[in-house]
C-alpha cells in the first residue's frame, strides 16, 4: 500500500492539532527538516529548555502520558521500519536503534507511572483521542510499501529523541525516576545513514517524507500539550 494516499489524513490530523494558523513546512534536505520541524523549535519546547521549574506537575504528567501513548506500544515505528527496510547499510542501525528504542519505551512507562494520571482540561476534553489518532497515522507510515518512507521516519524519530530525550530527563528528576542514558545511535551516525540511504532522487524523496511526517506528528504533539498547559493557567 503506497502511502501517498494516506498523506492527507496525516496533514489533517497535523491541522487539527496545530489549529487554524498552522501550516506544515516542508524543507529541503534532512537537516533542514530537523531544524524547522523538530521538537526543538516548538515554542513550548523553547519555554521548558528556558524555565523548567515553570512546570506544573500537571504539565510533566501530561507530557509523560502523551509521549507515552504517542510512542510507548510495541512494535513501534522503528521495530516496524525494521520489518519493511532491506538495505544492508541500516541494518546495524536498526538493529541498535531498536534496542535501544525499546529501553526509551521502558523509561516512558516508568515516568508515567511516576508523573501521575492526568486531568481533563474540559468538559469535551479529545486529548486522548487526538494522540490515538496521531499514533494510527504513525502505524500507517512505518508501514508504507513506498520504499524509504519507513526508515526515514525511524531515522527522523531518533534524531527527534535525542532533543525529547532532555524534557524527560528533567521530568524525571522532578519526579523522583532514575534517567539511566540513551544508548540510541547518536545524531551524527543517523545522519550520515539518512546520507548513505538517500542514493536517488526518489529514495530521497521518501525519506524526507517519511521524516516530516514524522516530524509534523511530534510538533502537533507539542502544541497540544501547549493548549491545554494554557487552558489550566487560564482558569
């Protein structure tokens, strides 16, 4: 199944959770995807990596929950990428980001246990929803037959991390889990694979669609969690 059918559901999903005046950006090259798209622009990303202790315990269960339910089921993109990619030059990658993913999926679970339930922010609160779905158009691109589509958002999801990876850390100090250290393949190693993979104009392509996809997933997260920080400083 090509995925190309599937993109206007995603770039729906994206609308409704980045609201009317979002738009998805689409960059040229890996790096330009990372810089404009990934977690680290977010504004909301921003105010944490500034003020941290800003945070309510709200905020970081919230954060810890959805990252969780986004991310935290098994197989996930990159166990699902593993299945669809035959190129020899990603299998060492894979290998090691599936493991090493796997340890991420543990640390979640833990911070969410840790973090507390959350609360709706209203009446006809669809936040948990929204993520669910956010998560099906994740399953359906790490599932693409389109040759690049899946390991391009497996590459993009553990270059995104390592940024995550931060937030975490912190909630976990906040709320007493041991953070033990990612043992992910680093960004320069999932760089110069996204490189050695990209070897035609339409594995390329793939690639980069597969990762802004990705991309514009975590970025609707953000502004989620954003919206509804904001609802609950606003009662």
């Amino acid at each position: 199944m090509m995925l190309d059918a599937f993109s206007q559901p995603y770039s729906d999903i994206g609308n409704a959770m980045l609201g009317q005046n979002a738009q998805l950006v689409t960059p040229s090259g890996f790096a330009g995807q990372i810089g404009t798209l990934g977690s680290d622009s977010a504004p909301y990303v921003r105010l944490m990596t500034e003020d941290f202790s800003a945070l309510s315990g709200a905020d970081l269960a919230d954060i810890a929950h959805f990252m969780c339910v986004l991310h935290g089921r098994h197989p996930g993109v990159i166990d699902q990428a593993a299945t669809k990619t035959a190129d020899d030059a990603a299998r060492e990658w894979l290998v090691q980001a599936t493991g090493g993913f796997a340890a991420e999926r543990a640390f979640l679970t833990k911070l969410t246990v840790a973090a507390g339930p959350i609360s709706g922010v209203s009446l006809d609160d669809q936040s948990n929803s929204a993520v669910l779905g956010q998560r099906k158009a994740l399953e359906m691109l790490s599932q693409s037959d389109r040759s690049g589509c899946a390991i391009g958002a497996a590459i993009a999801l553990v270059t995104d991390w390592h940024h995550i990876r931060y937030i975490l850390e912190q909630i976990a100090l906040r709320v007493g889990v041991e953070a033990r250290s990612s043992i992910l393949p680093s960004v320069e190693k999932t760089a110069d694979l996204n490189d050695r993979l990209a070897q035609t104009p339409a594995l390329e392509r793939a690639l980069n669609f597969g990762a802004e996809q990705l991309l514009n997933q975590h970025r609707g997260l953000w502004q989620l969690l954003e919206a509804r920080r904001n609802t609950r400083l606003s009662r």
